[in-house]
C-alpha cells in the first residue's frame, strides 16, 4: 500500500463562523487539478526510484526502481499502488506504457527487456539479446508494434512485439543510454556516452546522420508530441532542442538550450521530458529540484520545484492536467500541481 503525504491544509474541513471567514474561503486559490492535494508524496519502492511515466488516459502511473520492481499507481485518491510488478532480476532503468495503456515495457540491468500486461500483473514478453546493461527502452507511436532499445553493449536494438525478436541492431562503439523513435517509426535516435545522438534509418538499416554539440555523455532524450523536435538531456549540464524535420534546411539542427538542471559525480541518467502540448519540458536534477522551462520563444525558466531528499532521475507530465510526476533516489514520487 502506498504511503501517502499532502500539504495537511488541503484536508481540512472549513467551518464558517462569520461573513470574514466566508470571504477567507471564496478568496483561497481555486485548486487546478482533479488530484488529491496540490502536492503528493508517494512511495512504494525500497530503493531509489529511476523512471515515471503517467498512463495515456492519465489515470495511473508507473514507476521502477533499483529495487528490481515496477509499481503502478492510482493518480486519484490517495495513489494506491494497486500493482507490484516482479520478474527482473536487477535495477529496471526505463518504464514506458504501451499506446492503449493495457501493457507495460521496461529494460533492466540484468540485460533484458520485457513487456507486462497490466490488468494481469505478469509478464508476458522477456526480450533478450543485449549482452550487457539495457539503459533505455521506447515504444513506436504508430504501424506495427515495435520496441527500441539501447546498452552498454554499444547496440540499438528493435524489436517486434508480435513475435518477440530482435529485428534490426544498430552498433556503435559506445554505450547507448538513451534511446527513441520519431514519429512515423522511420527513424530511431540513439544517444551515446560520446556526447552524440546517431541517427538510424529503419528501412535503409544504417545510420543515417548524427547530432553534434553537446560537449559531454547524453543522458536521456525525448520526442515532441508533434514528432518535430527532439530534446536531450547531457552530463555537460545542458538541455538542448533539435529540429529532426526531413525538411529542415538551417545550418544547425540545435535550435534551443536550457539550462539549470544539474549533475553530478554520481552520475545518473537524468532524463528529460516534453509537456503533453509541447509548450514546456521538464528534467530532474543532481540538486534535488524539478526544473520546468517553456519551450517558446525566450526558453525561460518556469518552475525550480523542491521538495525531493535526492537525486531527481525523472519526471513526467500529466496527459491531460496540469500535473508533474518526479522519480527521485530517497526512494519517493512526487506529484506536483502546477499553477498559473
């Protein structure tokens, strides 16, 4: 059962004595989100918590864990955690829902990948082939299931989800530690400790450009709702955009830069995140705050939101309201209600 912690104010009942406490209660700020309390703290795992994803209707959401386990939460309520997912045998680095959110897909230390059916709570999939660590795992958004994946051992790997095998690797003399598909599944974007992002043609089976500019390892990438551009996270403590359009014609493809967000010794692989609109994104930080900027025009800083004891590994937008997740190493999620 989760363990559930809210700003205490939130839960208590008002009772109005006088005309004045009348106008305090018309005059408190009007709530955002449909959640529990502007802020929630979770938890669930034993160990520290390195991914976090919201479900497509944005009624649940998972996390894992070095704990070896994927748990899955209500958002409304009290978040019970209602599922308790086993079945890897070291740290699950990367969890991502499937398009119809009846499945989950995740990579793990112990070299494998696998897919789960949710309403069921087992496994159904364990993809192996990797020879060492999975850092990152992605489903395609459109065409036949598929399922990339990038490790240690220097390959990108797809995989057909109907059979269950390796159907294409792309290798690369690096770890890979990011990995995504583009919009139309043409493409797959494999970030690398060499500080590039390769650029993989699916049909042609070969690489088909490489992005250049970051100055140190990518630590975890993301594609825009609109399939548009592409977002990296790096240990030189930057966050940069690319324009990945077949039809681009600028001399350079980085067309955008955060920073804020940093790293540290420890080393972890901080993602980064696109807003369900593609008007903010949002990484975690070696400093223990959430950092939220707007993607438009001036790229500014919006939020520097505390609260978390530890290493913040990951965050996630809310599909449909205006709420952040954030996957943490004290062992804890937040859910954040964002306001004006």
């Amino acid at each position: 059962m989760a363990l559930v912690s809210a700003n205490s104010s939130e839960f208590q009942q008002v009772v109005l004595q006088s005309p004045g406490d009348a106008l305090a209660a018309l005059s408190k700020p009007s709530r955002k989100s449909g959640i529990l309390a502007p802020t929630m703290v979770v938890s669930g795992h034993e160990g520290e918590v390195l991914s976090v994803e919201f479900a497509p209707d944005g009624r649940n959401f998972a996390s894992s864990s070095v704990d070896k386990s994927i748990c899955i939460f209500g958002v409304y309520g009290e978040c019970t955690n209602w599922c308790l997912l086993r079945g890897h045998q070291n740290a699950v680095l990367e969890v991502h829902w499937s398009r119809d959110g009846s499945q989950l897909y995740s990579c793990s230390a112990d070299k494998n990948c696998a897919m789960w059916d949710v309403e069921e709570g087992v496994r159904v999939k364990k993809l192996s082939g990797h020879q060492q660590i999975v850092n990152s795992c992605s489903p395609n958004r459109r065409g036949p299931p598929l399922l990339a994946s990038g490790a240690d051992d220097g390959t990108t790997k797809i995989w057909d989800l109907r059979t269950r095998r390796c159907v294409k690797t792309f290798e690369h003399q690096y770890q890979i530690v990011a990995v995504s598909f583009d919009d139309s599944s043409e493409r797959v974007f494999s970030g690398s400790i060499d500080n590039t992002i390769r650029v993989y043609n699916m049909r042609k089976g070969e690489e088909e450009s490489v992005l250049e500019g970051h100055i140190d390892s990518i630590t975890g990438i993301d594609l825009s709702k609109d399939g548009s551009y592409l977002l990296s996270n790096s240990m030189d403590q930057s966050i940069r955009m690319w324009d990945i359009r077949p039809f681009f014609t600028g001399d350079q493809r980085c067309v955008g830069m955060f920073r804020g967000a940093t790293h540290s010794f420890e080393k972890n692989l901080l993602r980064v995140r696109w807003s369900a609109d593609d008007s903010m994104c949002a990484a975690g930080s070696a400093d223990r705050y959430v950092y939220v900027w707007s993607t438009k025009d001036k790229k500014q800083l919006l939020y520097k939101l505390p609260g978390h004891a530890g290493s913040v590994n990951e965050v996630a937008f809310h599909p449909t309201e205006p709420v952040i997740a954030s996957a943490a190493s004290d062992k804890k999620i937040f859910l954040g209600e964002l306001g004006d």
